[in-house]
C-alpha cells in the first residue's frame, strides 16, 4: 500500500485468527460521504472504517465491495458479500461499516457473532 494512497488516517484492527488489516478511517462528514467513491479498488488486508455509520450505497462504483456492519459493541450484526455497483446496504443495529475488497470478508473468516475491535481504534480524524 502506497503512503497517501486514501489521505484518510490509518489504523492497524488485529483480527480474531491473529492476522491484521490496515484501516483508513472516514471520521469527518466529507470522508464519510465520500467513502471509496472515486478512489481505487482497496487491496487485500486494506479497508475503509466509515464511523458513525449504518448504511452503504454503491451508486458511481466502478467495482463490488464486501461490507461488515459492526455494533456498538465491537460485534460484526452483518456481512454483505459482493455488493456490486448502484446497489444499497443496510442494517439498523449498526455503529460503524468496514469496507473491503470483494471477497475479503470470506477470505479474512469474518462471520457474524465476532468481535472486531473498531471502536477501540483511536479516531485521529
């Protein structure tokens, strides 16, 4: 991952299976409007926190997303798989959404039920 590439704050989320990902964070209004509208497809183990957050779209996406909705309590609520362009996500229990590649979520072993530690990250924006 290039230094820069997002221009949005980087954080590193270990995972339950030991491994990491490298998250930008979208804590301003812009950043959270914005998303990855206009921005190249994420790498593998590189992801987008949107804080504050419920609910996606992909309208003007030139490419499928995973999309992890996380509780207030750290807790994955759900995994939208594959969400391909012009297309909505959403769940109501939701705090924040991680966005990654399509594909990741499954290849990472994210499942619902788990904890992933997004609120612990220290907001820099």
């Amino acid at each position: 991952m290039r230094p820069g590439r997002y221009r949005l704050p980087l954080s590193t989320l270990a995972l339950p299976d030991g491994g990491s990902i490298d998250l930008h964070r979208a804590e301003r209004a812009w950043a959270r409007t914005r998303g990855l509208l206009g921005r190249p497809p994420l790498a593998q183990r590189e992801g987008l926190v949107i804080s504050r957050c419920n609910s996606v779209h992909t309208f003007g996406m030139r490419y499928p997303i995973d999309v992890v909705f996380v509780d207030r309590n750290d807790t994955v609520a759900a995994i939208v798989q594959h969400l391909k362009p012009y297309r909505f996500a959403a769940c109501w229990r939701a705090a924040c959404v991680v966005e990654l590649q399509a594909g990741e979520a499954r290849r990472l072993g994210l499942d619902i039920g788990q904890t992933l530690k997004v609120g612990a990250l220290r907001a820099i924006d």
